[in-house]
C-alpha cells in the first residue's frame, strides 16, 4: 500500500477525471527505457481519493467504472450529497486518510492545472527535506502562470501579496491548493475549527500550520489554466478570502494554537 494519497475534490469534471486518475497512478510504475530495453525501477506511488459533491454530469460514475476494472486497491471515492464548499471536501478527505493511515495527505485539482508530474517533488520536499507542508507554488520564483487573463492573475498575486502584508505571513502564494501534508500536521491542526469554506481555506490552513510552528517549503511549480471543462471560481470564492485575512490576524493575536509535536 502507499503511503501517500492524493485528494481530488470534483464537481462536474467529466471532461478530465479519468486522465487525471490515469496520470497520476501512472506515477512510480515500471517502464522499459527504449534506448537499451532495460526496465526502470518503480519509483514512489500514488493513491487517490475523489471528493464528488453530486456530479450530475456523471463525473462519479465514470469513477467508480476504473475503481471496479482497473484500480480498486488504489482509487477511492466520498460521495456528498451537493456542493458543500472546497473546505469541507477537503477536510472530508483528510479525515479519509487519517483514518486510513496515509502518512502523506496532498491536495490537488482534477483540471490539469496542477501538474502530475509535480507530485514527486512536492513528496520530496516533506519524506526527503523534512519539511512539514509542502506548497506547489505560482509565485515564489516569480509569476508562473499559463493562460490565465490577466485580470485573474493580478487578483491572485495581489491577493497572495496582502495575505503577507496583513498577516506577516512569508508563504508567497497563500491561496495555493497544490500540497503536500505530513500526517502530523493534519493530526495536530484542530479541523473542527477551520472555518472558511472557498478558496479562504487554503489561506486558513497555510496560517495555521505557520502558527503552530511546522516547517513550510515552496516548491515552485508552472500553474496552467484548466483545457476542459468549467472553472468555479468565484468573486465570492476571492471576497471570503479578503475579508477572512484580518480575522485570521487577529486569531493569530488572541488564539492559542496547539503545540508542535516534536520529531
């Protein structure tokens, strides 16, 4: 079984869930070098977890036909019952894991905008570096982004840069969902209190694992905009964000977080 498992929050994504499964348990398999035809070893493996908030394009069916032909020890799925918030799908998921034993817990896109093959260095930065959180990041070397407008790109820099202001927070892309968790700090994090639901989330929980005190890297990584499919992104989505940043300051004034665990 591997130890790690990659969290796939969907709704209506018909046009990429099974590309997007197929890469990633791709991931780590044996292949014959066509040089020489020697076989590579196996690298690290991937689980998935898919988080469907009621599809009713079929994104969900199409899942459960790969988990019953092809990959039933490897490919999972939570079923909920409408869209319940990116949030709660995710913490849906982390408590899945937990439950299950992964020591590496990630979050990921189904759109293709976070790249699959990103997935090992993002695992490398916590299982070989130490590092507690691991984020796939747009804008720590630079702005690496692809075939976004440029109105949504501004907001989203801009956004990353008044978290740091307000907050004092160094993470240079706070609303990232491209990452890696160690167990610990999904243990040690009090998922109960988290409280925002959109894109806030990833704000919120980057903050809260700096709090506490855990090791933070960001991976730089190259964002593309999704090929297929539907974006739900929202100005609510950037608006709960905003707002919910001089709330978390003033958490990380008054708040007791709990302690780091030692190694």
């Amino acid at each position: 079984m591997s130890d790690s498992i990659v969290i796939i929050p969907t709704y209506n994504e018909k046009e990429n869930i099974e590309k997007i499964i197929r890469a990633v348990l791709a991931l780590g398999q044996p292949v014959i070098n066509p040089c020489d035809g020697t076989m590579q070893p196996a690298g690290h493996q991937f689980n998935i977890l898919v988080i469907d908030d009621g599809s009713p394009d079929g994104t969900a069916q199409i899942v459960h036909r790969l988990m019953e032909t092809e990959f039933a020890d490897r490919l999972f799925i939570i079923e909920r019952s409408g869209k319940l918030g990116l949030g709660t799908a995710y913490i849906t998921g982390f408590r899945w894991a937990l439950d299950h034993q992964y020591d590496y817990i990630f979050e990921m896109d189904a759109d293709f905008s976070h790249d699959p093959n990103d997935l090992p260095r993002l695992y490398a930065a916590c299982h070989d570096e130490g590092y507690d959180l691991a984020i796939g990041s747009r804008y720590v070397s630079g702005v690496n982004v692809v075939n976004w407008p440029i109105g949504r790109v501004l907001m989203s820099y801009f956004a990353s840069k008044y978290v740091r202001f307000v907050t004092g927070f160094k993470v240079h892309d706070t609303t990232a969902g491209f990452k890696c968790y160690k167990r610990r700090v999904l243990e040690t994090i009090e998922l109960d209190k988290i409280r925002f639901k959109g894109y806030g989330f990833q704000i919120e929980m980057k903050y809260t694992a700096y709090k506490i005190g855990f090791k933070i890297k960001e991976v730089p990584v190259i964002f593309i905009n999704r090929r297929e499919g539907v974006s739900k992104m929202s100005g609510g989505i950037f608006g709960e964000a905003f707002f919910g940043v001089m709330r978390l300051r003033w958490d990380g004034w008054f708040r007791k977080y709990p302690p780091c665990p030692q190694d």
